[in-house]
C-alpha cells in the first residue's frame, strides 16, 4: 500500500484538529493571538514571575537568594523601588557567614556581595527580561513600569519608555500604576504639564473606583500618585491646586508632619503672591 | 601512555565523524542568533542576556556530547566486539578505561573549544572589550567539570545495562547536583536528625560540580578568580576524577568480557 | 625448545544460569603443548572448548586452575600479547575508521614506530588485497573484505603467533584459498598458527598438528599424518568416531 495516501490523511486530520481547538479555544474568549499563550498556556504566568525576578537578580550581579535562601521582607523586589538604589534600612539581614568549607569554597566561584547595576550604569541589562516578562504576562503590570522607569531615568531613552508604556496601557487599561507612570514622564520629562495633569487625574480616578472601596486600599500608590500631582501644580504654578492635593495627601501620609510642613510652604507661597 | 594515546585518538576521531556536536554547534548558534536579533528598544549594545542563552546553550550541549558520547563507548565495544580484537592485544583493562576517558575528554575539550570561540565573538559583536583570562578561566573550569561527568558516566556504563538508562541516570544526577548541590546543606539544617547527618553526609561526599559552573561572573562582567582558588578547583576535579576512574577500572575488571 | 604455546592442566568454569547447576565447566584439565613454526588444528564440536581455550590464551577470561603461557609468559600479563595476532571469528571493527587508520590505530597499540608502521600498512593492505580500498570506511566494506582487514590487523604487528578463530568462515573458495595460501606463507616464515577451524578438509590440508576436544576434554592430539595412518579414515570421520557421533550407514 502506498504510504503517501495514510501520511496525507493523517496530516488533515491533524490540521482539522488543531483548526477546531483553535476555534474552541478562541471561544473561550482566550488570548491566542500570542505564541507564549498557544504554547505556555496559563503557565507562562509562572514564567513571567522567574523572568521578572531575572531582572532583579540581574540589577543584583548575578548575586541572588535562591528559593532555598529567606526571601525579601516585603516580598517585592529591589528595582521596583521608585528611587535609584534602595533604602539600606529595609534591605534583609546581610547573610550569614559560612556554613561549612565546602560553601566559603564555593563563593569564590559565584557572584557575592550586595552591588546594584545601576552603580556600573550597565541598567539596560535588566530591560530584556522585563520585555519578555511582559510578553508572557501582557497583565503584569510593574513589568511595563519598571522597565519605563529604567529607560527614562537612567537611560535617556523617553520615546521607548511612553512607547512600552502604551503598549502596557493598552493590555492593561484600568492600570493606575502605568497611568501614574506615564504621568511622571510626561511631568518630568516632557515637561508637558496639561498632559501630566490628565494622565495623573485619570489614575487617581481609576484608582478611586478599583481600590476606595477594599477594606485594605493601595494607599502606596495612591500617595506617590497624590504626591506627584501635587509638586507637578506647584511647579506649575498652580498653588490652589497644589495646596488641595497635599491636604488630600495629608490624610494618608505615614508622616503627616512632612506633608504638613510642605503645606505650610505652599500656604506661604500663596500669600507671598498676593 | 602510546596506548592511552591511541585509544583516545580514536574515540576523538568517532567524535568528529559523528554528527552529534555539529548538530549541536549548529543549533547553538541559530538560537543565540535569533536572541540576538530581538528588538530590545532599539539598544544593540545589551549583552548580557544573549552571554546567558548563549552560556546555557553551550552548558546543555557540552553535557549532552559528554554524557551520550561516553555513555556508548563500552556497551558499543562490546555489542559490536570490537573489544576482544583490542583487548587481545598488550593492552590492560586499565589503559582501556583510561584511553576511553581521555578520548571523551578530549573529544568535548575540542567541541568546548569551538563553543567557547563562538560565545567570545557573540559577546565582543556587542561588547567594546574582551575578557580572554575570564573566559580560559571560565572554559578551563567547565571542562574540568565535565571530566567528572564523564568519570562517572564511564562507571555507569559498566554497571548499567544499557547507554540509554546510563545516559539518563547521569544526566539527571547531573543536572541535580548542579542545580541542588549548592543548597544541600541548608536543606540539611532544616531537618531533624538523622536525616540532617545522611544529607550533610550526602552534601560532602557529592562532587559539586556547580562549583564550576561561572557563568554568572562571566555574564555580570566579575574579576577572575583567584588562582590560588582556580587550582584548588583544578586539584578537586582531578580527586574526584581520579576516584571515578578507579571505580570504573575495578568494576571493569570483575566485568567477563562475554 | 621452548612451546609457543604451553596448557597445563587448564580448567575454566563459568557460573551457569541453569536450575541445580552452580557452575558450567568449559574446560577440564586440558594440557596441549604448540611448537614454534608449527599449523595447530584446534577442532571441536559446537560448546567443546575452543573458544574458552581461546579465551584464556587471549587474556579475555582467567583460568579457574591450571595455567596457559605464550612464550613462556603467563597469559595473564598483557605483555604475553606482544608478539600474538588475534584473527575473531565475527570480524567487527571500528566502522567509521578506514582500513589505514585502523591498522595505524592496533600499530600504536604494539608501540611500532612511525616510519616502520607505514611501511607494515603497506605490506599487510597488499597482502590481503585491500590496498584499493585503504582510505574507505569500514562500513562500506562487504563481509569477505572486513574479514581482510582482520587478517590484517592480526598480521600487523609481524606476529610470531598468530591465532585465528574461524578464519575462513564467510568467505567464498577464492578468499578461502587467499587465507590458506597466507597461512602456508607464514608457515615458510616461521611464524606459529593456532587456529580453529569446522572446516575439516582445510585443516587436513594445512595443519601440521591437531587436536580434538569434545565436552571439555581432550580426545585425541597428534601430527596429522600420524592420526589418519593410525585411523585409516580421513580426518572427518576420525572426528566424528572420537566425539561419539553414530557412523553413517
């Protein structure tokens, strides 16, 4: 028997096949239109997770607790912090000596010591395992605002960070933290102070209708989102605007006191005018 | 030593001629080129990822040549009875095992050379220097490691029926120790005892071959390593180089040849 | 003088896999004695002996008592196969070499020199009328010429004995005659054969000296002409009578 004829049935079986799962899958209302997502399935969140703490290990040296090791204290990675470097305060205990020969052996062969990428203004290195962690899970959010926050803030690149921004934006459209984001670039950067305003209003509105309601708020990002409103109307001079967002701020400062004396600036900037 | 020397030219010569390290090369090669030709914001001058995938490339492949190509020498010689017109001339079991492993060796020596050149031209395309100590350092460690892998993949080809349990059992032994063997101990300390003292004893006894695996200073651009430390590496890898090989010998003795 | 070759009392066992038997005796007390320039006929029926006997002589397999030497060296120094080729009955070979590197690979084994191991290609590749296919892998050889160059790189190292398992087993009658005409050769050279052979006619032919086991045992050893006067039957039927098989009617 010819063994052309079972080889083509069988391959239209199999494209039939895959051409109703495609088609069943489709309408579930599942996302195939990426690779990751026809081949990961929902495991590639799995993956964006180990990618993302890539670029962590990788704004470490390579020098990076293992899942064997303790974990950070606030569960969240170092470069998600807003500032260049970290607080030294909330870092973990620094690791304890060593256990045996065998392991001080064995630090001689492998990165140790706390050092950050930014110090050696190598940041870029980080940005392909946030871009793929991204890829993977479009719904991870810090990938698209860590990543922005590199390339503008250490690498002079604006135009790519509102373009990854966008591109975040649009997979993530209620996302107050990409908004917040966006507004910081176009505060700071553009110096675009009507269009900073917009974004930064929208993420305090959408902020307001994910979280006002919980019974335990992101108050985090509302503050930074509160704060950067506020210094961007000062800056501007709008100084009613600004007295009105710091009081607001007020109320959910950790430190009052600071907020209040930044008030009493404003306050006296305002009469200083009049 | 003539004897040793022939055995491993023909083992080398088996090497070249078969298509498992081309295929490999080849496969390393496209896949570090399409990383490479990813978009990443318009930025050519990010390196380190490609240094990554292009270092677990080579890891894998390197690990793949050594195991499967030592883990069919014996069986194959004995299946094909290409053994009994060479053991039949003045050549002990010794220098067999021995002729075997130093062909295997030599055989991934060559295929870790030509990886090795392709990573440096890969990483200098991108980078404005060329850290050529770094990278001996870095080669020289990794075919140290690989010695030990192929030790103990010798042993088990006597003492397992067929290369492919062989091949299988070796590869996951190690993969687990490089991926677990640094963390034996701290595992350790969070049992109770007895276990505590058998995995501590484990953790000891194990060769640690993750002790070799530097890729991470050569992604994150680190210094050398101390040579004092290189050579105590050097010395560890022999040790236990040494006591496979001794293993394999003795158990290759007792073995009838049919 | 001394034997080329000197069995005493040989005896090997094998542990067995059958129910009630914890070993299997192979060979039972063989003592068989080669001299230098001699053709020795190893014959046998199928599980005699042969093949441990030569087994032990190759080093392959320990003795279980008694002792074998080859030049007055105890098998069991690797030494003893200096001066020994060794011809298998199932000529495999490394595949992906060509018939040269082969015979260049067992040269460096014996430790010949460069200029004389080319020269050794040379003669031996001629002799067995291989110098056509010298630079060709082993995998495209036919059978009769894998069985060439196994009498090759037995002849490689100018062995002073040779020993053939089989030798002319796969062979047509033109390579039969090639692997008599060689032994004949070698013979005139003073070289030592020990070969076994099912090929009885052959053996009468070209054999000085024989012996015949069966079980194990030794029946019967002696020049051949001696054996077929004493006899007086051809060497088939001698065989036959001393293994027991019933005569033909």
């Amino acid at each position: 028997m010819n063994p052309v004829l079972p080889l083509a049935l069988a391959l239209a079986a199999a494209l039939s096949a895959g051409g109703r799962l495609l088609l069943w899958q489709q309408s579930r209302g599942q996302d195939t239109s990426s690779l990751f997502t026809l081949v990961l399935g929902e495991s590639r969140r799995a993956f964006a997770d180990q990618m993302f703490l890539k670029a962590d290990a990788y704004y470490h040296m390579g020098n990076y607790p293992s899942v064997f090791d303790l974990a950070q204290s606030d569960g969240k990675t170092h470069m998600a912090k807003e500032r260049a470097g970290h607080d030294p305060h909330d870092h973990p205990q620094p690791p304890p000596p060593h256990r045996d020969w065998l392991e001080a052996f064995g630090s001689h062969f492998h990165p140790t010591g706390h050092r950050h990428l930014e110090a050696f203004r190598d940041g870029r290195e980080i940005l392909p395992w946030l871009r793929l962690a991204a890829e993977l899970d479009p719904h991870r959010v810090d990938s698209y605002t860590v990543a922005a926050y590199w390339l503008r803030e250490h690498l002079n690149r604006v135009t790519d960070a509102e373009a990854f921004l966008r591109e975040g934006l649009r997979a993530n459209p209620d996302s107050y933290e990409i908004l917040f984001e966006l507004g910081r670039l176009y505060a700071e950067n553009n110096r675009d102070v009507s269009r900073a305003r917009a974004v930064l209003e929208l993420a305090i509105n959408k902020w307001i209708r994910q979280e006002a309601a919980k019974p335990a708020p992101d108050t985090y990002s509302y503050r930074l989102i509160l704060g950067q409103l506020a210094t961007l109307e000062e800056q501007a001079g709008n100084l009613d605007r600004a007295l009105a967002h710091f009081t607001r701020l007020k109320h959910f400062s950790p430190q009052p006191d600071a907020v209040q004396k930044r008030i009493v600036e404003v306050q006296e900037k305002m009469s200083g005018k009049k | 030593m003539n004897t040793v020397w022939s055995l491993a030219k023909v083992v080398v010569l088996e090497m070249v001629r078969r298509k498992d390290f081309y295929v490999l090369f080849i496969l390393t090669v496209l896949l570090t080129l399409t990383a490479a030709s990813v978009n990443l914001f318009n930025d050519r001058s990010i390196v380190r990822y490609l240094k990554e995938i292009c270092l677990l490339l080579i890891w894998l492949s390197a690990l793949v040549i050594a195991i499967t190509c030592t883990a069919r020498q014996i069986p194959a010689e004995r299946e094909h009875r290409t053994l009994f017109p060479l053991l039949a001339k003045p050549v002990t079991r010794g220098q067999f095992v021995l002729g075997k492993f130093l062909g295997c060796w030599l055989a991934v020596g060559l295929a870790l050379a030509s990886f090795y050149l392709f990573f440096g031209l890969v990483s200098a395309t991108r980078e404005q220097h060329w850290p050529v100590l770094n990278y001996l350092q870095a080669a020289w460690l990794h075919w140290l490691m690989l010695g030990i892998v192929i030790a103990f993949t010798l042993l088990g080809s006597i003492i397992f029926a067929t290369p492919s349990s062989n091949g299988t059992i070796c590869f996951a032994c190690a993969a687990g120790i490089l991926l677990l063997g640094r963390h034996l101990n701290k595992v350790a300390l969070s049992l109770a005892e007895p276990l505590q003292s058998l995995l501590y004893t484990a953790y000891f006894i194990l060769p640690h071959l993750e002790i070799f695996d530097v890729r991470e200073l050569i992604i994150h651009d680190a210094g050398l390593i101390r040579w004092d430390m290189f050579a105590l590496a050097t010395l560890y890898a022999a040790a236990y180089t040494a006591f496979f090989l001794f293993a394999a010998w003795l158990a290759f003795r007792r073995r009838p040849l049919n | 003088m001394e034997a080329t070759v000197s069995i005493e009392n040989l005896r090997v066992e094998y542990s067995s896999r059958d129910l009630g038997e914890s070993t299997k005796v192979a060979v039972n007390g063989l003592t068989l004695r080669v001299g230098q320039g001699e053709v020795f006929g190893f014959l046998g029926p199928n599980g005699a002996g042969k093949t441990s006997t030569m087994n032990v002589l190759l080093g392959f397999v320990p003795p279980t008592s008694g002792t074998a030497r080859i030049f007055g060296v105890d098998v069991r120094e690797p030494i003893a196969r200096q001066r020994i080729g060794y011809l298998p009955e199932q000529t495999y070979y490394y595949k992906f070499l060509t018939a040269e590197e082969l015979l260049r690979f067992y040269a460096g084994i014996f430790g010949i020199p460069r200029p004389e191991t080319e020269a050794r290609i040379d003669a031996v590749l001629k002799l067995v009328e291989l110098d056509h296919a010298r630079k060709r892998q082993i995998k495209t050889y036919s059978k009769g010429m894998q069985q060439r160059v196994g009498l090759a790189q037995a002849l490689i190292n100018n062995p002073d004995l040779l020993i053939l398992d089989e030798p002319t087993s796969g062979l047509d009658p033109i390579g039969r005659m090639q692997v008599r005409e060689i032994i004949q050769r070698l013979k005139g050279e003073g070289k030592t054969v020990f070969f076994s052979s099912h090929e009885l006619g052959e053996v009468e032919t070209v054999c000085d000296r024989v012996a015949i086991l069966h079980q194990g045992e030794l029946k019967t050893e002696g020049r051949v002409s001696d054996l077929l006067k004493e006899h007086s039957a051809n060497l088939e039927q001698i065989f036959l009578k001393l293994i027991g098989y019933p005569p033909l009617p």
